[in-house]
C-alpha cells in the first residue's frame, strides 16, 4: 500500500514523500520522484525530525498534489 506525506523542515518548508511498500520516495523539483531515504528523519523515533510531517491517504494524496501542481506518479 502507498502512503503519502508531507514533510515540514524546521522552517516549516514542505517536502512531499512517498512510500511504496519497502521503497521511499522524495518530490524533487527538475527531477520527479527518486528513491531517498528521507522518511527515517521523519518516522524515526530519535530522528532530528520524528513527527514533523503530515501523512495522507492516496485519495488524499492525489487531490492535495493536484491541487499544487505535483505529479502524483511517475
């Protein structure tokens, strides 16, 4: 199952994620979705990051993408 996220820095910037059973992927601007490991920093309880995203279903996912312009699938 796929599960989307958005993902806020400390200076509350928007990063878009997604994870597609065991693969992670990061939204870069130029270059689509490629496979990161972005997501430990997020989910990871002693991650400098743990908490600070917004998880969304892919209903969700693809009206929220939609709605800013992001390709939801590549």
């Amino acid at each position: 199952m796929k599960k989307y996220y958005i993902l806020y820095d400390e200076n509350d910037l928007p990063h878009y994620a997604k994870m597609d059973g065991e693969k992670e992927y990061e939204y870069i601007e130029g270059n689509g979705w490629v496979e990161s490991d972005i997501l430990l920093s997020y989910l990871w309880p002693t991650g400098p990051m743990f908490g600070m995203y917004q998880e969304m279903t892919p209903e969700e996912a693809m009206g929220y993408f939609h709605s800013i312009g992001l390709p939801i699938e590549e």
